[in-house]
C-alpha cells in the first residue's frame, strides 16, 4: 500500500479515536503516530476522503439517508440467501451486480448490531459486533429473501 493510502487510512482511525477540530490537529496526531506530514497534505488528504466537521469537530461525511422503506425495498429486491460463518459474520447472496445496492441500504439503515459491510459482484460480507447481534441481524435480513 502506498503512503498516502497508509495516512488516509491512519487520519480515518485517527478521526473515529478522538475528536480532532484543527487540521492542524490532524496534522501533529498523524506526526505522533509517524507519518510526516505538512499543512497542505492534510488538506488535501481532508477533501479525498470528503471529511466534514460536525460539532466541531472532523467526521466522516455522512451519505444522506433514504427512507427506510426505500432501503428495505432494495435489500427486498435483492437478496438471495442469508448464511452464517464463524461468530459475527453474516454471508449474503445477491444477483449479479446487486450486492452493492443491497449492502448500502443495510449500511443506510444504520442497524446498531452492524458493524459494517463489503460488497463484491454477488455477495455481501455484513459483520457483526458479537454472536448475538449475528443471530438478530442474520434473522431480520432472513425476512428480505426472495421466495
């Protein structure tokens, strides 16, 4: 991975840790945590990932929402199959193309038990934060699937 990718990737987890209101703040947090960085790399490290400042302070820009029913429409629409693997991770099936449709309407829905999800062509990986919150969420999208 290259450097910039290793920052922006550091500058998020730094983001999500603390809360952050300068990008000079920003710039001393990815200084301690090694990455040599000036003013205008984070600036434009900032406007890459689309950062906004909520309260503030930095976050991650938040896609505007559809309304529920919407989203549940389109996980309705298409998912295929629900498995579970291992203790917190949910395997779902879509059509070809769909997966990144449906995984985010999971992601709009904003589920407390979802910790995030990765789409591919065809399948969607949902993780969870616990067994528990695998079995509620693996139940509540069993519910979607196409008959």
């Amino acid at each position: 991975m290259d450097p910039r990718s290793q920052r922006q990737i550091k500058l998020l987890e730094l983001i999500d840790a603390r809360a952050l209101r300068t990008q000079q703040e920003l710039a001393e947090a990815l200084r301690q945590a090694g990455f040599p960085v000036t003013q205008a790399s984070v600036s434009r490290d900032v406007a890459a990932l689309g950062l906004v400042k909520a309260a503030g302070v930095y976050q991650h820009a938040v896609a505007e929402p559809l309304p529920d029913d919407l989203n549940e429409r389109h996980i309705r629409e298409g998912l295929l199959a629900v498995a579970v693997a291992g203790g917190a991770l949910i395997v779902l099936r879509t059509p070809a193309g769909e997966s990144n449709r449906v995984a985010l309407a999971i992601d709009r829905l904003a589920w407390p038990q979802v910790v995030g999800t990765i789409a591919g062509d065809d399948t969607i990986f949902v993780a969870t934060a616990d067994a528990a919150a695998q079995s509620r969420v693996a139940a509540r999208l069993r519910k979607f699937v196409r008959r």
